[in-house]
C-alpha cells in the first residue's frame, strides 16, 4: 500500500445517522478461518470473510504455501488444506502487507515445519516489533534471521525436529499467543501459554472447532492454554461474525451525532473483545443489544445504538486488552462526552499500525481538543464539542486513525480531513459507502 499515492478525505457534520449497518467480517476471526483451513485436511467453507486487504493477503500466503484457495461468492470462500506440517516452501517472499495479524500468525504456522519462508510487508508493518514472535518460536527450534532491531524482513527455517514450549507471554497480545500456539500444532507434546491478561481467545476457539484437544485454565498466575501437539486438523464450515472493532465506527458515530439512531446486525460479542460497550455504556451510551446467539462458536447480537448524552470515565488497565483497536474511536467519542476520560495500560496502542497515542494526540489537538498523554495512557478533555477544521490529520497507514478523525468530522463544528485514507481498504474497504448510507456526508477529497 505504501507505494500508492495518498488519498485525502475529509468529514462534514449534517444531519442524523438512520438505517442499518452491515458492517464485514472479524478480522481477526478471518485470518485465523484461512490459517486454520490451510493447516486442515479436507475442505474449509468460510462465510462472511472480510474482504479486507489484511485478509487477501493472508490468503495469497497460505496459496504460495500448498493450500487450494478459491473465492465463490462474496465473503464465501473455500479452503483445501495441506494438514498440520503440510506446508510447502513457497517460491517468493511472503509480503503481509499491512498486517501484524497476518504476519505474526503465518510466522507462527510455519516455525515447526522444516521450509525457509521470508516475509516482508509495508512501511508501517516494517516499523513493528517482531522480537515477541521471533523469541519463543526460537524456543520451538526455529532459525530466524531479522533486520536489525528485529525487524522485518524475517527469515524463518522452521525447526526440523520440533519441541514443544511453554511459555508466559511479556505482554498482553493475542497475536504473541496465537503464534506460539500455531507452532505447537506441529511440535510433539504439549505446549503450554500463560497469559497475565485474557486476550482475544479465537485462536482456541478455533482450534476447538476444527478437533485439535485445547484446555484454558484459570490460575493465579492467569490463563494457562495448553495445546496437544500433532492432531489431525480436519476441515471445517465456518460461519465469520461481523466484527465488532468495525461496528465500533458507526457506533461512536451514531451516539455522537444528534437524532441518530443506527442498527447494527450480527456483530461478536466475544468477552474478549467486549470492552469499548462497556465502556461506552459507562459513559450513558443509549445502547440496546437484542436477538443473542450462537454463531460458529462465537456469541453474536444485534446492537440498536441511539444518540446520547455522554460523560467521561476513567477507562482501567485491565480492561486495555479487550478493547485495544478501539482506543482511537473512543477518544473521538471521549472528546464530544462532557470531562475527562481518562484511558489507562494502553503502551500497547504506540506499536500498532501506528503510535495511535501520537497520532490521535496530534490530530484531536490540531482539530482543537485537547489531550494529555504518558508513556502509557492518553487523557481526553470532553467538552461536548470537537471544533474541528484542523491541518489534515496524519494517519501513517494506519486503518483505524484514518476512520476514527472521518467520524469526528460528522460532529464536529466544521471538516475534519486526513491525509491519507487509503488504509481504511484494510479492514472496512465499504466504510465510506456504508456511513453514506446511514447519511454521512465524507469521503475522497476531490
Ligand atoms: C489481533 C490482536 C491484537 C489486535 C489486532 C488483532 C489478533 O494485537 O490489536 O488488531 O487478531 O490476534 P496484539 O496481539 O498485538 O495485541
């Protein structure tokens, strides 16, 4: 993406949000239907796949790798899998473009497998750490060979004779798990991940799901996960959830735009990914869940969500990690709330995409909010009202800066503008087709 020029977009405040919002499929729930799939024997049917650039990427991955991969119909896609250590040596680099997920997932997957597989991926992928994902799968017996500072592009020749780890993660980060617990599939044993912090639990979900034996226990030291290397993974229907970390644009959209009121169908209400309705509801959001269900292993509602009068609270530490992409869209919502919202433990958001402290910083206080900000926490000063009409916002190819100042710009007092919206294809590449039919008033800069 980065060798693509720019695209500057901008938001206008009008009238109320109306209708319903189909937002795409979980992000994170796709790459994992596609992994898994590719490491399963038989045939993987997936619904509802986000058709995200992340997504198609991991998808050209697992291809260069043996497994059959075909599109059928929109968001219904089919996966012939290779089988656990079935993997082939792929021809080129592995380019994830974008993706964190995607990369430190696939790293993972190939690490107990005896082929040399390097990855790459775009200017923002290649600024982020992957020393958490290189270290342990070192421990399986993989070689790796890095950039200096641990950086992209990685080099992997997974372990021949593989041994199983265990192994407490540093910091709370499902992608860290997820890795460890993909190159345990193809190590003998048991490997076992303690987690300080639950973190999004799809992976063991998953897992489940397509036969592998998978326990998470609850001790004082935190959530033990161990997994029994070696199963025969066997093909799966997988039904995708909409993804709660997009429903959370037209959401906070709704709640801060007067009149509004917007439906939002089938989003995942994982626990694990729960943390921003919570906190909204802290804050007097007007949100009504209905119709609960099961879908694929993943409980999924209907959310109703209705204008709001809001304040501020004090967001706490524990809660960063069932929430941690939905900073950037709270602080938008924290801005137009009356008070201080006071956001807690979130070091993890300066190595995303993007700094996400720094860049919302920056660009609420240019759109004349201000915001303080440690190491670790960002505080938003709420007064009901973001003044906008600030320098284009800098979203350094991150996805979720790009959309969250778009819907700053729908209740702010004049337009907020970004500089580039190109990385919004990502994860919602329907964003701004969707919020123009609930009635919003953005998009490309002519
Ligand atoms: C993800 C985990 C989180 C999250 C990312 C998706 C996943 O990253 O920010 O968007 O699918 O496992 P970390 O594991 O780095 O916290």
């Amino acid at each position: 993406m980065s060798n693509v020029a720019p695209s500057p977009m901008s938001a206008r405040p009008g009238g109320p949000l109306t209708g319903t919002a189909h937002v795409p499929g979980d992000k994170s729930i796709s790459h994992r239907a596609l992994i898994l799939g590719a490491m399963s024997v038989g045939r993987t049917r997936i619904t509802g796949l986000l058709e995200g650039q992340d997504v198609l990427d991991t998808a050209r991955a697992m291809r260069a790798m043996g497994a059959r991969i075909e599109r059928l119909n929109p968001g219904e896609w089919i996966v012939d899998g290779v089988g656990v250590g079935g993997f082939g040596e792929p021809e080129g680099v592995i380019d994830c473009g974008n993706s964190g997920t995607g990369v430190r997932l696939i790293m993972g997957a190939v690490a107990t497998t005896p082929i040399t597989v390097t990855f790459t991926g775009d200017a923002s992928l290649s600024r982020r750490p992957m020393r958490r994902i290189t270290d342990p799968l070192a421990l399986f017996g993989a070689e790796i060979i890095a950039r200096e500072g641990g950086l992209l592009p990685v080099t992997i020749r997974g372990a021949q004779d593989a041994v199983p780890v265990r192994y407490q993660t540093p910091v709370a980060s499902a992608q860290i798990k997820s890795a460890v617990l993909l190159a345990g599939l193809n190590a003998p044993g048991q490997t076992v991940v303690i987690e300080a912090e639950p973190t999004r639990d799809h992976t063991e979900r998953m897992l489940t799901g397509f036969g592998a034996t998978i326990t998470t226990e609850i001790t004082p030291e935190g959530r033990v996960i161990t997994l029994t290397g070696q199963p025969e993974l066997l093909g799966q229907n997988v039904a995708v959830p909409r993804d709660p970390s997009s429903a959370a644009f037209p959401v906070a959209a709704a709640l801060i735009v007067p009149g509004s009121e917007v439906r939002v169908p089938g989003i995942s209400r994982n626990p694990t990914r729960d943390g921003l309705f919570v906190t909204l509801q802290e804050m007097g959001a007007d949100l009504t869940w209905e119709n609960p269900r099961d879908e694929g292993g993943e409980p999924v509602a209907d959310l109703i969500v209705r204008h709001s009068t809001l304040h501020g609270v004090e967001v706490p530490a524990e809660r960063a990690a069932s929430m941690i992409d939905e900073f950037p869209i709270l602080s938008v919502v924290a801005a137009m709330a009356q008070g201080k919202t006071v956001m807690n433990g979130v070091a993890e958001l300066r190595v995303k995409e993007s700094d996400r402290i720094d860049a919302m910083a920056r660009g609420l206080r240019d759109n004349g909010v201000s915001v303080d900000e440690t190491p670790d926490s960002m505080t938003v000063h709420g007064r009901g009202v973001i003044p906008g009409g600030g320098a284009p916002a800098a979203t350094h190819l991150d996805h979720r800066i790009a959309m969250s100042f778009l819907v700053a710009g729908l209740a702010a007092q004049a337009p907020v503008r970004v500089d580039d919206g190109g990385a919004i294809a990502t994860s919602f590449p329907d964003f701004v087709r969707l919020m123009r039919n609930l009635g919003a008033d953005l998009g490309p800069d002519a």
